[in-house]
C-alpha cells in the first residue's frame, strides 16, 4: 500500500522447513479459503441490508419520539427485533427467500406474495461485500489486518447506502470504524504509525470542516453536514495526512460527474436548493485512494 509505513517482520518464526510447511498449508487453504470468503461476504452482506433499511428508520422514529433527546434503547435492537417481512407487504420472509443473491434471482426480483418489485439494492450490496471480503482475503490472507479491512469495509458499504437513501451518517458507525483505526495503527495491525493516524483523523475533520465553513459563506448554506466531517476522520485515521487532499478532489470529481448525469437523466437544470450526499463521493474516494 503506498501510504504504508511500518516495516513488518516475518509472518511465521521458526526453522526455514517451518516456514514452509506453514506455507505449503497456506496455499492448500487459499482455494477453500476463497469459497468459505465468498459465502461469509454474502451472508454478511444480507445482514448489512438490514442495517441499511432498519436503523436509519429506528433512529428518526426515536428522534421525532422524544423531540430530539436521547433514549436509553438502542436502535441497534431494531436490527435483531421482530423478525425480517417484506417492505412492500409486510410479510414474514421464509428462509428460503432469504438466500442471499440466489432467492432475489430464483424470484426474479419480485416479491413472493405482493409481486412488487425488490430493489435491486439488496443483492447489489450482498455482492459488494463478498467482493469487499474476498478482496481482503486474497490481499492479506488469514491476519488481523484482514479483519480490521472486512470491519472497516462493512462499514462503509452500509455507510454509503444509508448515506445515499437519507442524506445521514449514523454516529455509531462512523466513529466505530475512526476507533478501529486508531486502535489499529496503536495496536501495530495497520500499516500506518499512530501519529499519522491521529493526525490524519484531525486533519480530515478540520479540512473537510474549513471547506463548509468557506461553502457557507460562500452560498449561506452547508454544503457537508456533520456525518461527513466525522467520516473524513475516519478515513483520515485510516489513509493518513496525506490522503486527505486526494480524497476531496477525488470526491469532488465524482460528485461533479454523477450531478451531470443525474441532470442527463431527468434532463433538468441542477439546483443549489437540492440536498446531495457527500458521503457515497467520500467513501468512493477513500477507497480508490487506498488501492
């Protein structure tokens, strides 16, 4: 990785023929290993589309509740409980409609009861994330900064589709996934030394917060809000100082491109007044900057 910056030593210690032994075992693995990575990515993937659709919902439900005071229950429960329906027609999903790819394909992408058409969003990101496993797996094999990669990965996949349907940035996740690399750089998992990463977590903060601050005077609106300077954060405590400019240019492009096609496609004159999320740009940028 180009912004890597700690040197990490072998991976097995031990006698040259233990070492390869061990690899011998690794490269017999790798093959399985890619199967049991594809099935876990969609399974987790199935899990993120109910985060997706539920806990935006279960935390404005509780906003409008309380008139914007915090609540004792979590909205995480919302995710566990009552069991999975149907959006369209509420009804309780049987297991075999809730195979992950295969039932929206053997549906053909319409409900079993009401036969209203199911996004096509739940098998895309059931596909994004076996992509975002698969790619950690075969990138870093079985370690610990593979894992902090499928964290951090799921993370921003839900992230970009909740970001994308609400215009919101749930706090829960994004400071999970800024505390994931922060405790990775000081744990040693991640290539980035800690100085760099607590560093990169304030300057994505501070930049990202001085660019709407110019915006606002600019047009006496924001233009990021306060999910996405937490999510500069976050990226800055994963990529580092210097990725911080790249990745605002990068999102600033992107977002530029889909504005145009989005005015091809409805064939109408952008508006300043419309709300667009930043984050989808964000977290698009952040990810080509890290490969």
């Amino acid at each position: 990785m180009a912004y890597a910056e700690r040197q990490n030593g072998p991976l097995v210690s031990g006698s040259p023929s233990m070492r390869a032994e061990f690899f011998d075992l690794m490269a017999e693995f790798t093959h399985f290993g890619l199967w049991y990575a594809i099935v876990i990515g969609l399974a987790i993937g199935s899990f993120l589309n109910v985060v997706i659709h539920r806990v935006p919902k279960a935390l404005f439900t509780r906003h409008v509740e309380d008139g914007g005071a915090a609540k004792t229950a979590s909205p995480w429960l919302s995710v566990i409980y009552p069991a999975s329906t149907t959006p369209c027609c509420h009804q309780a999903i049987a297991w075999h409609d809730n195979i992950p790819v295969l039932s929206w394909l053997l549906l053909r992408g319409r409900c079993r009861h009401c036969q209203q058409p199911i996004s096509l969003r739940y098998p895309m990101v059931e596909c994004m994330t076996s992509i975002a496993i698969v790619w950690a797996f075969m990138h870093f094999g079985l370690s610990w900064i593979a894992l902090w990669y499928c964290l951090l990965l799921a993370i921003l996949i839900a992230l970009f589709f909740i970001d994308l349907d609400t215009c919101y940035l749930p706090d829960d996740l994004t400071y999970s996934a800024l505390w994931l690399g922060l405790l990775g750089s000081a744990l040693g998992i991640l290539p980035l030394l800690p100085a760099n990463a607590i560093l990169g977590a304030c300057a994505g903060y501070a930049l990202s917060w001085s660019v709407n601050a110019a915006y606002w005077l600019l047009r006496r609106r924001d233009g990021f809000r306060g999910g996405d300077f937490k999510l500069m954060a976050t990226l800055g405590a994963w990529l580092g100082v210097s990725a911080i400019l790249p990745i605002l240019a990068v999102a600033s492009a992107l977002a530029l491109l889909g504005v145009v096609a989005l005015m091809l496609v409805r064939r109408e004159q952008f508006s300043w007044g419309g709300r667009l999320p930043c984050g989808p740009f964000l977290i698009a940028a952040g990810v080509f900057i890290a490969l």
